[in-house]
C-alpha cells in the first residue's frame, strides 16, 4: 500500500455544480508540480462526474462524502458506492460527523456503510470519528475513540492490499477556525493507532490503515503537524475551497 501521505479536500455542501467545476479547473496548475503526497477531492454528488471529467489527466483523484451500504435495488436517493467507482471516485467518505448529527446516522448504517466500501474494489474507506466538546471535557476521549472504532469496524476482515484510512475530527474543532493543537491530535491518534493494533495486530494495522486529522487545517497551522509520527496526512474542510489557500495547505505539509 501507497505509505505516502494523503490530503482530502472535504467541499461539503458549501459550493454549487458550476463553483464545483470552477474550483477543480482552478486546482489543476496550482497542484501540477507537487509530487509525493496522495490528493483527493470530495465535491457533492452532482458534481462528482464532471469534477472526475476536469481532473481526468491529472494526479488529483476524486473521493465521495458518503455512498449508501447497498449496492443496488429500490433505494429512492441513495448512491451505492459500484455507482461512485464508475463515476470515478477512489476514495468514500463514511460517517462523518455532520451525516452522524443531521441525517441521524448511527453505529449501524456506519458499520455497513464501511464494510460494503471495503469490499468494492477499487474504492477506499474514510470513516471519521472524534469526540465533541462535552466528550473532551470531561476526559471521555479516549473511549469515545475506542468505541466508535470498535462499531464501526469490529469483526471486518483485511486482506492483502485492502485499504482503509480512518479520519480523526473532533467535532469541537471542526468549523471552529481553530485546529486542535498538534500534539494533542498526535495523542488521540496514538490512541486510534492502538486500539486498531489491539483490533487487528500490528502488522495489518501498519500495511492497511492511514490514520488522518480534520478540524479548521489551514496553511498557517499545518506546518505544526508536520513529522508527527501517527498523522498520515489531512482532512480539509473550509481551506480547500479556494484554490490557492489548498495548494498552500499542500505545499506546507509536504516539506
Ligand atoms: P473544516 O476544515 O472546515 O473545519 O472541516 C473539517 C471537516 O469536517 C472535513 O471533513
């Protein structure tokens, strides 16, 4: 597996289909030059193939906010993660905090959601979990972590070349306009990286899983997180919605 590190530009539902194009065409002279770092965008569902079609020729890949745990069948408004591939995502997005708080997904539908990502080839998980404020206050981190690890990918089965990155967002930070300090990121991800030993022993842990940091990463506070041991690259929200501000994010990280 690919052990370079990955930036994932997560546009959310804050930009239209023609701002979508707009800001892909942007990317692609910015990002020609940088080598070394896995890059990936995640534009709405409606502009996944015409972003995938913008950047076809070029080293940036497409990832997708969320796909549906079926892949097929009478399932009005869902997007199954065969249909993402062939749209030409790489990358799926599952559970993110936002689709946990507003469309009310739970352990569940993650859990299935993650599993049928994981046995379509082709595409890669990124399942995101954190804590929120009140979790972190009171010292609950470590076993929210745990918990939403152990739900969401307890009994799942990795053979050679599976590919999975698990997302680590505390929900406090994200849209805050303050990232979490790096050290502290680097703790919660030590914690992630051994309860997935635990899980499923070292080695699958080190050949398969990259774990990743989101939450208010801009390109004047990236640079804090760079070379820390546990944090294989970034999730990015509110930054990567302008061309010029991603490309710095990038080009910091990848010193
Ligand atoms: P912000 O970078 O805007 O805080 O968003 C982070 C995020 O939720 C990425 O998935």
């Amino acid at each position: 597996m690919s052990k370079e590190k990955i930036i994932i530009a997560n546009w959310k539902m804050k930009i239209s289909l023609s701002e979508s194009k707009q800001l892909a065409q942007d990317l692609i002279d910015p990002l020609k030059e940088i080598k070394g770092i896995e890059i990936a965008v995640a534009p709405n569902f409606l502009s996944v193939c015409d972003v995938a079609d913008i950047l076809k020729d070029t080293s940036l890949k497409i990832c997708s906010q969320d796909a549906f745990w079926e892949q097929q069948g009478a399932y009005t408004g869902e997007i199954s993660p065969q249909l993402l591939k062939e749209a030409g995502c790489e990358f799926i997005i599952i559970g993110h905090s936002e689709r946990r708080k507003f469309m009310m997904e739970n352990y569940e539908m993650i859990h299935k959601k993650t599993k049928l990502v994981l046995e379509t080839e082709g595409v890669t998980p990124v399942v995101c979990i954190g804590e929120n404020w009140d979790e972190r206050k009171t010292d609950r981190r470590d076993f929210v972590l745990f918990d939403q690890l152990q739900q969401a990918l307890g009994g799942l089965k990795f053979g050679q070349g599976d590919r999975i990155i698990v997302a680590y967002e505390p929900i406090w930070a994200i849209g805050s306009g303050t990232a979490i300090e790096p050290a502290e990121a680097e703790y919660a991800h030590k914690v992630i990286r051994l309860t997935l030993n635990d899980m499923f022993g070292k080695d699958v842990v080190d050949e398969n899983f990259q774990i990743i940091y989101g939450g208010s990463i801009n390109s004047s506070n990236v640079v804090g997180f760079l070379g820390l041991e546990n944090i294989d690259g970034m999730l990015v929200g509110g930054a990567s919605l302008n061309a010029e501000e991603f490309a710095k994010v990038i080009k910091s990280f990848n010193k």
